[in-house]
C-alpha cells in the first residue's frame, strides 16, 4: 500500500468514526434529556474520591500539519505547504480541572522554496518530512464549571509536555542543474533513514460533549523539535524546526455507564445536591438532637439550687441560706470567736491551718518560736506530724498533711534548729481530734502536732 492510498484509508477511517460518534451523541442525548435533574450526583460526592468516576478515554484525531507555527517563527523553506496528519491518545482525568494524557501521532510534513528564476534557496527545492511522534502532556481545563447548566457542555483546555519524534526527511535539492532526491539520513546507504529528537508539544483547544460517552474534541498544537533537520535542510545551524499540528477528534470514555465522567461533572451541582439529600439533612437533624443533649447535661452541672456558688452535684450543704459564706463542699464556715485574752505561748502546742492551706498563720509564729528555742536550748529532737479535715479525697488531704508538717520544720530549721533533729510525718484526715461532721471539728482537726524525743 503506497503513502496515497494509506491516506485515504485513514481519512474514510476517521469520517466513519465521526459519524458514528455523532450518532451516539444524538441517541444520547436523547436519553439524558428525559432523566431528572442530576442523575451523575445520586451516587458521586464532592469529597469522595476518584474511584466512584470515569476517568479514562481514548481518542482519534485528525487533521493538517504545516512547517508554520500561529505563533510565528521563521522557517528554512519558503513556502508551506499543507498535509495529512492522524494520532490516537490515551487520557487519564486526575481532577475535574487536570489531566494526562499520551499521545501518539504520525503522518508528513512539507515544504519548498520559491525557485523564482530557477534559484532556489542554497539549491533546496522542497522535502517531504515522514514522523511519528509519542508524547506525554499535561492537559489543564480552563473553564470547567458551568453555573448554568448541571453539566459541563463545552470545555476550554491548554496542554503541554515532551517527548520523542521519529522522522525521515526526503530532500529534493538541484545537482549539477538537476533535481535530485534523497533521504536525509543515511542516503543511498542500507540501515534507517529515520531521525530522532526531542519534542516539546504545546497546544490548546476546545472539547464539546456529544454525550456523557463521547465528546468532539477541536484542538491546535505546535511541536519544537530539538534539532535542525526535521526538513533535512541546516541552513540557520544552530537554531531548531518546528511544525504545527490542526486536528479534529473524538474522545471515547472508558468504564461503566453507572459512573458520572469526571472531565465533565459540575461540582457546583453536586454540592448543592449533597445539601439537599435527605440522608444528610438526617443526619444533621440527629446531631442537633445530640447537641441539645449536651446542652441540656451542661445546664444541668452548673445547676446551683441554693445560690451559694456550687453546684447542686458537689454540694454536701444543699439548702444554705442566702449570703452565707460557705467553704469548697457547700457548707457554712464558723469562724471562731476570740473572746479570751490570749495567753503567752505555750512550746509544742497544736499549730492550726486555713481550710486547704499548708501557709502559717501568724497566730502560729509565738508558738514555733518557743518551741524553736526549746530545741536549742536543749539539743532535743522532734517529730512533727501534719493533719487535716476530712472535706476532699482521702490522698488530696494526705499530701495536704505532709505539706503542713514541712512548713512548720521549714520555720524551725530556718530559726537555728538543727534539720536532722526534726522528722515529719502526715496522716491525713486520719486519728481527728473533733468531730469532722462540724465545722468546728474540722477547724482543729487542720493542724500540726509535736511529739518531743
């Protein structure tokens, strides 16, 4: 089969496949017509994942190829002249706004020079540049979201990558006043004729969705080749060729019908369908019930019956009247009355505390400094042992205890008494000296006892 017919063949080829997608649109869309609002968004949610979509397709394409790029750039042969180009590509949809996608294309590039007066430019007359082409670019949709309609029906994209061209120019140049025509590479030699080089293909177009399995796909991308030879002619070394590739196509979705295609799901739509779900609006529903619930358990902790600043599930005092003073547990605190002159410090007499408090009073300070000039004076050795009420744990008022007999050895030892002559103990609310039951109890059992050795 010569060049001619295979031409021929790809373009009936590609006509039957237009025809044919053009007429599953049209079924299609027929079908879609007659759906509700938004069949894609009853199974596909915003946030969940690539795998409930269609995010595979193949495509055809054809269309022109020229030496000349649209935006500019000079060329070694003069004139351009138009030929066949065809490719098949394989994309991959990673978002509604991205994707990549191989390309595959072949097909000729052409040009010659002008030849007026039987000259032509360095004795090139034209070629005729046999490529394949494999490449793998970027594809990034730029108008993905139509607020108008539940789907995307026309998508605006750019696309960009590299890859590896394969290409045979044949060169026709004047010898000796004759035409000649030969291979670039390898001419009148037995092996490849073939060149390869590096390509950058960068392009854009335009895709129209013919159903939600087919799309027309309009697109213009031109092609840097990393070389001078593409048409066998290096008359501006080292600068590089180009071509440029105009194609028509259509793009075919692969994988199951249940599945929305992820290139053209509206994700505006599909948040405002997610809103109204009903499965969500119960859900939302229920967690307000649960909200109301903790709502309701927190005014219940901070309930304060009687006013007196804690709560009715801490206090053991319900009931107090309004204005009292009352300590931690919901109970009234006495203070005790003064109403005997005091009398001169007694040594080794009971040291007494705050409720919660391991600070000396300084009621307390005559006390420790007599007891602190007994010790001195007569070298003896004392054991201080720390108390406390029974409000709170029963470990809370052990430590409390134990802190009470370091503040009062603190003092001692801090007077002149020796620190080994001093040991502390703390018993917690353990061996009371009053009733802990009354306030008055629990006013002497906050205390610090000595035992001399």
């Amino acid at each position: 089969m010569n060049y001619s017919t295979l031409k021929k063949t790809v373009a009936l080829s590609f006509a039957s496949l237009m025809v044919a997608g053009l007429a599953n649109a049209q079924t299609d869309s027929t079908k879609t017509t007659a759906t509700t609002t938004s069949s894609e968004t009853s199974t596909a949610k915003v946030f969940g994942g690539l795998g409930q979509y269609r995010k595979f397709s193949i495509g055809v394409n054809g269309g022109v190829t020229s030496q000349s790029l649209a935006t500019g750039g000079s060329s070694d042969f003069q004139k351009k002249k138009l030929s066949l180009g065809y490719g098949i590509s394989l994309k991959e949809q990673l978002a509604h706004s991205f994707a990549l996608q191989l390309d595959l294309n072949g097909g000729k590039i052409k040009g010659e020079n002008d030849g007026t007066g039987g000259t032509y430019r360095n004795g090139y007359v034209s070629y005729d540049t046999k490529f394949w082409q494999g490449s793998l670019s970027a594809v990034v949709n730029v108008a993905t979201i139509d607020f108008i309609r539940r789907k995307n029906a026309v998508n605006f994209y750019f696309k960009g990558g590299f890859g590896l061209a394969m290409y045979d120019p044949t060169i026709t140049r004047i010898n000796n006043g004759t035409q000649v025509t030969g291979h670039f590479k390898n001419d009148g030699a037995s092996g490849t004729h073939y060149v390869k080089e590096l390509v950058i293909p960068v392009g854009a177009g335009v895709k129209f969705r013919l159903s939600d399995a087919v799309a027309l796909d309009l697109g213009y991308t031109q092609n840097y080749v990393d070389g001078d030879n593409l048409d066998g002619f290096n008359r501006a070394y080292p600068t590089k060729d180009h071509y440029s590739y105009g194609y028509a196509g259509l793009e075919f979705t692969l994988g199951s019908k249940s599945k929305p295609v992820l290139e053209w799901v509206n994700p505006v739509a599909m948040m405002y369908d997610e809103l109204y779900d009903a499965a969500l609006r119960q859900e939302v529903e229920a967690l307000k019930g649960r909200v109301a619930n903790v709502e309701t358990a927190v005014n219940d902790l901070k309930k304060d019956s009687d006013g007196d600043g804690v709560a009715d599930q801490f206090d053991k005092c319900p009931g107090t009247a309004a204005g009292s003073v009352v300590d931690g547990s919901g109970c009234v605190i006495v203070f005790p009355k003064d109403t005997v002159a005091p009398t001169p410090a007694a040594a080794y007499s009971n040291i007494q505390f705050e409720f919660d408090s391991s600070v000396l009073r300084t009621s307390s300070y005559p006390v420790l400094d007599a007891t602190s000039a007994d010790l001195r004076s007569s070298g003896s050795a004392v054991e201080v042992d720390g108390f406390a009420s029974s409000e709170g744990t029963a470990a809370h008022n052990l430590s409390l205890s134990k802190d009470r007999a370091n503040s009062v050895k603190t003092y001692l030892v801090n007077s002149g008494v020796d620190a080994k002559k001093v040991k502390v103990k703390g018993y917690g609310e353990t061996n009371p000296i009053a009733d802990n039951s009354t306030e008055e109890g629990r006013v002497l059992n906050r205390r610090v006892q000595f035992k001399k050795k």
